[in-house]
C-alpha cells in the first residue's frame, strides 16, 4: 500500500528522473536484493528457493516499472501465486475497517501539520 501511495505522488512530481535513471535505480534494486537472498536464504524451503524468489524479485520490479509508466526489464511472471491473494486481502480488509494503528501511534491524534505539498527539490 506504501509502495501504491509512492507510485501515485510520483505522478505528481514536475521534474521526473529520466527512464534511463529509473532503469538504472530498478536494475541496481535487483541486484542487491538477489544478492541478499542467496545469502539469507542459500537453502531450499518448501515451495521457495532462490531461482524462484529471484523470479518474484524480478515481477515485483517490473510491476513497479509500470507502476511508473515504463516498460518492463524482466517479463517475469509471479511464481507465488499466493503472495497475490495476500496482497488482494490486505487492500480489501484497509478499506473496509478504519485504520486504528495509526492513531495508536499518534499520527493522526494532531492537528497541527495536516498540510501536505510538493514543494521540496528531489
């Protein structure tokens, strides 16, 4: 959900990165994220090993690639299916109840600061 909000204010910014830096950022992601799970995870669980995590590392990015309006890198498919049903569940379940963890936390118990713009240079 954070990573959908971060996607949606990128819409907003006037300045974009370039594809090309976009490209660049998404590759370099992928590339340390296989590299940390070979180490974190050098052995086979059930259902899960490293090539098809791998697989899910790439999905992901290029879900992200077109989250941002470009075109994919990997053209990998979800390898667990499951991980879309979490993912449907979670969204549903947002929508449906208020959100009470952050007012546990005090986030929204202000309100003072409930202004937001785009001011800042990136």
């Amino acid at each position: 959900l954070h990573r959908d909000f971060a996607c949606l204010l990128y819409t907003y910014i006037k300045n974009k990165p370039s594809e090309e830096r976009i490209y660049q950022i998404i590759r370099e992601a992928v590339d340390i994220e296989k590299e940390y799970l070979t180490e974190a995870l050098p052995v086979d669980l059930i259902g899960i090993n490293c090539k098809l995590m791998c697989q899910y590392i790439e999905y992901v990015a290029d879900h992200l690639l077109t989250e941002l309006h470009c075109a994919k890198i990997y053209h990998s498919d979800n390898p667990f299916d499951f991980m879309e049903r979490i993912s449907i569940e979670a969204k549903t379940n947002f929508f449906e109840k208020r959100v009470s963890e952050y007012q546990k936390a005090g986030v929204l118990s202000s309100e003072e600061g409930k202004s937001f713009n785009l001011d800042s240079d990136f």
